[in-house]
C-alpha cells in the first residue's frame, strides 16, 4: 500500500465491507516509516471474506488483502502428512 497511507485512511476504505474493529499500518520501530502493509481486523468474519474477495485501490494505488497466517507460517493453509 502507498506510504503516506495513514490508519484512519486504511479503517475507512475497510469500513465499506462492515464493521472494522482495527486498522493498522504496520510502522518501521525506529523511523517510524511505513513498511507499505497494514492489519485490519473486522467484527465479523463474512465481512473479512468479502474484502479479501475484492479489489481494492487505497490512495491511488491497487493493493491486495489476504487473510493473516500465524508468524512464520507462509503459503496455503494446507498440512502435509
């Protein structure tokens, strides 16, 4: 997502899908810059179906929205035996 992509921004294009209990741009620790992604969590799961399933454009730029996987955890969803 673009860097001058500020929280409240992020809440209000989420906010379309339903209730948005947080937005957040995940910020570098000590520059305090923006690492171009965020973290938005709504208060019904549908409603984080429907954003995932959509495009979205956020100050001008086309950005994707995934579902969040656990830290360390990277590809699909599914195990291997």
């Amino acid at each position: 997502m673009p860097w001058q992509t500020e929280d409240g921004t992020l809440e209000a294009h989420f906010s379309k899908f339903g209730a948005v209990e947080e937005a957040q741009i995940m910020r570098e620790k000590y520059t305090g810059k923006s690492r171009g992604f965020g973290f938005v969590t709504f208060a019904h799961t549908l409603d984080a179906v429907r954003a995932v399933g959509s495009e979205h454009q956020i100050d001008g730029r086309k950005c994707e929205a995934k579902f969040a996987l656990p830290e360390g955890k990277v590809g699909s969803a599914r195990t291997t035996r």
